[in-house]
C-alpha cells in the first residue's frame, strides 16, 4: 500500500504525509506552519506564496520531482498577469500536493516575521571611508585650449584637491556634459578613492553643490540570516539595520546539507547563489526604502560571511569545502563591483569582501577579530560567534589560535520539538523553581513574566507559539539545578522528581513548560531536544578546549560571547550546560553582533581593511576534523556541564543536584537516585 506524499516546510522543519490534491495552505494550517492568507484561499491576496524546490535532499531523505506540485492553474496565471509573481513562486491556496515536496515560505509570507537580532552595536570608529563627495568648479571650453570636458574635470581634481589620475567609467561620459552645463560648471563629484594601487574612480556627478549624503552596506551573510546596517558615508552613522532569512534555508539548514546539494544536483550550486543574492536585494530594497533613501545612493558594500557562504555568493561552487583539506578557492580579500554580484545598487557600486582566515574559518571571523581585537588583547580571551557554524578563537598578543565548529541549528530553535526561529509568540526566557518545580518564561514581544498579572492580556495578539534558541538554554540548565534532569541528559520521571510536569514519553520523559491552551500549543522539552543540544554545545565546548590544550592552559582569563545569538544567551545557563569553560561569571560579556560591527568599521575606515587583511596572515589555524583529542573532549563534554572537567568556579555559585535517572527497574524516591535492580 503506496504511503501519501511527505511535504517538508522550510525553515520551520515541519512536515506531514497528506493525501494527492491537497492544497498546500490546507498543509500548512494542519501542521500549524506560519503560512498567511487573507482571502480565505480564493487566490485574491496572493499572500500564501510559497516556493516549492525540486532535486536531490538527502538531509531530508527525499527526492522531489518536477510534477510534486500540481500544474500552474488560470487563477495563478490570472494573478500574475495583474500583479506579478517571482519566478518558481506558487500561491499556495492553488497549488496542490501530487508527490513528496519541499516547499519554502518565504518571510513575507509569514504572518509572524522573524525578528532578525543583529544590531549595529555602538562603536567609535575612524571615518575614512573608500567614497568621498569632492566638489570642484571646472573651466568651461575653449575653441583656442581644445580639451574633453572629462580631461578638464580630471585636472580640476587634481589642482583644486591634489588627487591624480582620476578615471571614469563609461556612464560618466554618458551624462558628463549634461551635468557640467546644468551645474553652470561646478559638479559634486563622488569618488572611489582607489583599492590597493587602483587610481580613484568617478562613481557619480551632481550639478553644482550636493549637500545629500551617500550611502554603505554593512552586510554579515550567516548562514542562517542575513543581516544589513545602512550606514551614511559622510557622518558614519546607522541610519537602517534589518534582516531576513538566508533564502538559502530550503536547500539545508546546515552548511553540510548546503555542500551536499550542490554536489547531487548539477546546477544546485547555481541555485543557491541566485537566491542568495535575490535574498541580498530583496533586503537592500527593503532597508532603504525603510531609511526612505534610493537604492541608487548606496555606492559601497562591505560583506562577512563563513567560506561556504562565501563561495556559494560568489558564485563558486564549495565542493571543495566538504572534504580535506578543505581548500579554498581564495582566502584573500576580494574588491569587486557590486554589479559583478548581481546586486541592485548604484550602477557603479563597489563591494569589499574581507579574507577568510581558514577553509571553514571565514571573513565573518575575520570581521570579529578585527571588532574584538584579541590580538591586542592584554589577558587571555576567548571569543566564541555563536552560530550554526561557530567560529571560535583563542589568544592575546602574543599569539592567536582560530577554529571552528559544527554546531548545527539547534541553538537557533531547529531540530527542537517545539523550537522555532526569534519572533513574537516565542518563548526566550526561562525560570524553575528548584522546590515546586513549576516554571516561569517570557515571550518575545511581551516584558510580563508569564505568572506575573495581565501576562494572558499582553500575549493575546501573539500567543505562545514555540520555543526559540535562548529559551531553550535556559530551559535545560534550568531543569538541570532543579533536579529535574541528570549530568547525562536525561529526565526524571514525575516520582524521580516530585513534579507531575515530567510525563511519560515513549521510553523517556518530557517536561511540560507549557499547558497549552486554545490559542496556544502544549510546549514540552523532549529527551530529544536535550540530545540535539547537547551535541551541539558539545561540539561549541571541544573546539574551545582544543585551542585552550594548544595553548597549554587549561583556564581563560575572560570569554566574550558574540553573534546575533550569542548576544542573548545568559552567561550562567550557558555554563550551566558547559557550552563554554568555567570562568568567573563577571568575566563572560556579550560583544551582540561582533561580526557585523566589523564588517561596518572595514566599509567606514579603508586603513581597517588593511590592518584586517595583514592581522589574518599571523593566526595560528586549527583544523578540528583532523584533531585527535576533539573527539575525547567531545564525549566528555556531552555530559552538563562535563564530565571530566569540574568547573569549580561555577560549582561556587550553583547548586547542581547529584541526581542519577539512568537506570532500570523500581522508580525509588521522588528527586533521589533509582537504585539498579539486580539480577539473579
């Protein structure tokens, strides 16, 4: 008997077997996937597109077919014709399951939009950016002096601002002598001052005195998000910061899953840059028009992002990437124009990507060693970018050591029974009770304590709708000094524990966080979702300690946590959980989105670039996947918080509960250890 077609949502992960000709919308509201409609499915909003993707997903064991969905239909073609489609979207209130799909909802087609947190952080930076306004007055022509209006242009620069061997590219010369005759002679000239030993350039000319401004792109391509600060080149100032989704998503959630498409599809490397970059301008636009600026002002772009991001934007397929010794197709730094990327900016935009330091060691990194500065750093520090890749680095001074990780997306709300992405309705922090038991939380969009008065008013609008990265970190380091859960991961049953919240689930349990009500799912924290963070953190804490052994120390003096997740996670349950090494709680500081703010310090100060592309060249690289002790460090550190290290430092302050649930037979005490039944 042939099963009904499987549909996997992205990037929420949901899926479900439903029968042929079911309409995606009907999927996605009988699985609770975060697909808006207005119109009930008429095909009149159009606000239920969906982009469904075809090929090879081993990560999720299918292959879609090019007939997954059913044939485009007169209401589609209808709304097309009026209003216009993307290309490969589908309403999903026509479309129709016919064969196992993946399909992706796009961020605008979410009723509750991500809250992207990655912030331009605060920071004194040199203004010295790579576009500068000059304004000159150029001498009219002369039938006795016969020169090009462009030649007299150049020579003016060069006697009224002493800047030699200007050029200019073919537009300028387009709408050269009509802006010198509207200007009556003077122009504004923005000019590129040159990368490396390349002449300044013309970018664009105004008649007469511009007194506007000119625009940067501060961007950090995560793998996960994309996140971009609009910054004026004139006065260094944020003026927009916003985010989206990586589109990329729908072709894996991890990086791996991402090499493996690219690898079993023959144009899948094609794919994923296209919509990437259709990503990119989708948020240009979007960010300038929030900023109420053109597009056609911004004029520079500066981007961050792990090397497999980075070839996959570039246009390279990463092959390369998913096998030793991971080369890279280029670790250098790359100027490049912003056409050559297929973004939508000024016709003459420059971009600036910053050099990787490693073959999974990427620019991104390099943006948060040049933010961070460790290799400036008086004491020891360790700094962890908190991600789906974590990219981890160790030093001083004296010297620096970089790694990275593969922590997958759990920390982030995927691969967790209730987990979701950061947005209104979601749970992100957490509070038990070590006595009753009986939890408190917070959701994002609402500053109410979930037992504190008027809590149920305040979340009407959005509910409680899942889990997201922070909420459940602080959810297991909770249960952990409550006794609700073990060193080994595991949780107690409600006669182990003393709390009916921990109910029987298959051979393990579940903690119930939430009830659940109408309005609002049941929220339970599985054996599952333990074991997906454990790995993950496990995999956070073995990079970390692998420097610390190739740095012959086994303590760091302070731990600063950055990206856009790190900037939320609480010092305590992070050690709680033995994400990070024991180190005074005081000494672990938050540095939000490191990344990003180097990325804005390389578009603002060109002599950054420099500093950044040299500092590079002195970091010490680990390879993790080819270091015998990660795997030891690994096992020991799945335990919580591990189980060969002993943290006295957060043993001092914490109370973590010698509790033991790995055993059979009689249940024995509430809260004790179960004594092991003997056998005869």
């Amino acid at each position: 008997m042939s099963k009904d077609p499987l549909v996997i949502f992205t990037p929420s992960g949901k899926r479900g077997r439903f029968p042929v000709g079911t309409p995606v919308l009907t999927a996605a509201r009988q699985l609770g996937v975060d697909l808006d409609s207005v119109c009930g499915g008429r095909g009149i909003c159009s606000k239920c597109q969906i982009t469904p993707s075809y090929g090879e997903f081993p990560k999720h064991g299918v292959t879609v077919a090019s007939d997954a969905l059913s044939e485009w239909n007169a209401v589609e073609q209808r709304y097309d014709d009026k209003r216009g489609l993307k290309p490969g979207r589908r309403l999903g209130c026509q479309a129709t399951i016919q064969k196992d799909v993946v399909i992706d909802v796009p961020p605008e087609s979410q009723v509750h939009k991500q809250v992207v947190r990655k912030r331009a952080e605060a920071r004194d930076i040199v203004m010295n950016p790579a576009i500068r306004l000059f304004y000159v007055e150029v001498q009219e022509p002369d039938m006795h002096d016969p020169s090009g209006d462009l030649e007299r242009l150049v020579g003016a620069l060069a006697k009224q601002w002493d800047i030699k061997d200007v050029k200019a590219d073919l537009h300028i010369l387009a709408q050269l002598q009509t802006i010198l005759r509207k200007g009556n002679w003077s122009v504004t000239v923005a000019l590129h001052m040159g990368d490396g030993d390349a002449a300044p350039r013309i970018m664009h000319l105004w008649p007469g005195l511009y007194e506007g401004s000119i625009y940067g792109l501060a961007v950090d391509l995560g793998s996960t998000t994309i996140a971009a600060h609009l910054c004026d080149l004139r006065s260094g100032e944020v003026i927009g910061s916003s985010g989206l989704m990586n589109p990329q998503i729908r072709f894996g959630e991890d990086l791996m899953s991402r090499v493996s498409y690219s690898m079993m599809n023959d144009n899948g490397a094609a794919e994923m840059t296209a919509a990437v970059r259709d990503g990119m301008n989708t948020l240009f636009a979007q960010i300038a028009d929030e900023a109420g600026i053109d597009t056609g002002l911004i004029m520079d772009a500066v981007f961050v992002m792990n090397p497999v991001m980075h070839h996959l934007f570039l246009g390279i397929d990463p092959y390369e990437l998913g096998q030793a010794p991971f080369a890279l197709a280029t670790s250098d730094a790359l100027h490049l124009r912003a056409s050559d990327l297929d973004l939508t900016l000024h016709p003459a935009a420059r971009s600036y990507i910053l050099p990787c330091i490693a073959g999974h060691v990427g620019a991104d990194a390099a943006a948060v060693t040049l933010s961070e500065a460790p290799d400036k750093s008086e004491d020891l520090v360790l700094i962890v970018d908190v991600g789906t890749n974590a990219e981890i680095q160790l030093g001083n001074r004296d010297k620096v050591l970089a790694c990275s990780s593969p922590t997958g997306p759990a920390f982030e709300g995927a691969q967790i029974s209730s987990g979701q992405r950061a947005a209104p309705g979601a749970i992100e922090r957490v509070e038990i009770d070590p006595a009753t038991k009986e939890p408190r939380f917070r959701v994002i969009g609402c500053d109410l304590w979930s037992d504190e008065d008027g809590f149920a008013a305040a979340i009407a609008t959005t509910g409680i709708t899942g889990i997201c990265g922070s909420g459940i970190i602080e959810a297991i380091a909770e249960m952990r000094m409550a006794g609700l859960l073990d060193a080994s991961g595991l949780i107690g049953s409600a006669a182990q524990t003393g709390s009916p919240r921990c109910i029987a689930d298959g051979r393990t349990h579940s903690y119930v966080l939430w009830q659940g009500s109408e309005d609002s799912p049941q929220i339970t924290i599985t054996n599952p979702d333990i074991r997906a963070i454990q790995m993950a953190k496990a995999a956070l804490y073995s990079g970390a300690r692998l420097l610390m052994d190739k740095l012959g120390t086994d303590t760091v003096d302070r731990i600063v946590l950055a990206g856009a997740f790190g900037a939320h996670i609480s010092p305590k349950h992070a050690m709680v959980l033995g994400m990070i090494p024991d180190c005074p709680l005081d000494k672990v500081t938050s540095a939000g989105n490191a990344a990003g703010t180097g990325a804005r310090i390389a578009l603002l100060n060109t002599d950054a670039r420099a500093e950044i592309e040299e500092t590079v060249r002195r970091i010490v690289k680990i390879e993790t996947a080819v270091e015998p002790r990660f795997q030891e460090h690994f096992v020991n550190a799945s335990a919580l918080p591990n189980s060969a290290e002993p943290f006295p430092i957060l043993r001092s302050v914490v109370d973590l509960p010698d509790v033991s649930f790995n055993t059979g037979g009689d249940e024995g005490d509430a809260g004790g250890r179960r004594r092991r039944r003997r056998r005869g």
